[in-house]
C-alpha cells in the first residue's frame, strides 16, 4: 500500500496517486451504491482514455486488493435503520432500539436470502492508529 500512495498515476504527476485514485473509486462506487459491473465499466474507460497509465487497476476486485491491507483495520458497526442508535460498545449486544424499542433485525430481508438475521444498515469506521 505505501508503493501505491508513491506511485503517480502518471508520469510527471505529482498531485494523485495510485492510492488516490483507487480510494476516490471507491468512494464514488460506495457512495452511488453502483454494481460491480458498471465499477468495472468505467476503470476499463480510463485505462482505454489513458493507456499508458498502468496504475488504473482493471476491475473491481484488483481495486481491492490495493486497499486490503486497511481491511483489516475496519470496524463494522451495525446501525438502526433510523440512524438513531449505533449498536457499538455498551450496546453491541442489545436485539431493540433504545429510543424507539423496534428490532435491530431486518428479518424480512434475512428470509429472503435464507441466511441468519441481518441488520437494517451497518457503517465502517477506520479507527486512527497512533
């Protein structure tokens, strides 16, 4: 990862790395909620519009394996759906909201895919290392 944050996106480049790129990727898929295959899509028109660029990862998956080193880092925090309460801490093991007394369980959800209960939303907190 700290190859990645050296490397500039392209020669003579000084302002965005390798890091960079792949980290405002990611944050763009996340924050547009966007399938992998439209991710996919749009690395391989950056690499077709700048073609001596080969820090422009191919897909989605080699998008995260530049970043898997932070992965190990992420806490996961599941959330009411309300965004009223964070199960975090004290309250990791409470099943209801504490202000509105609703379940912590999308149960719906978790029927359809035949899986154990899954939570309304989660958030992923990167605690700073000192």
């Amino acid at each position: 990862m700290i190859q990645a944050a050296q490397h500039p996106l392209y020669n003579d480049c000084s302002t965005h790395s390798e890091l960079f790129a792949v980290v405002r990727l990611l944050s763009i898929k996340s924050k547009y909620n966007m399938p992998q295959n439209y991710f996919n899509e749009i690395v391989q028109l950056m690499k077709e519009m700048c073609p001596l660029n080969k820090y422009v990862p191919n897909n989605y998956g080699q998008t995260k394996m530049v970043i898997s080193d932070l992965d190990n880092d992420v806490v996961q925090i599941d959330c009411y759906q309300k965004g009223c309460m964070l199960f975090f801490k004290e309250d990791v093991d409470l099943d209801t909201c504490k202000f509105y007394g609703h379940s912590r369980w999308n149960r719906q959800k978790s029927q359809q895919r035949n899986q154990n209960p899954l939570t309304y939303s989660r958030m992923h907190y990167l605690p700073l290392k000192p």
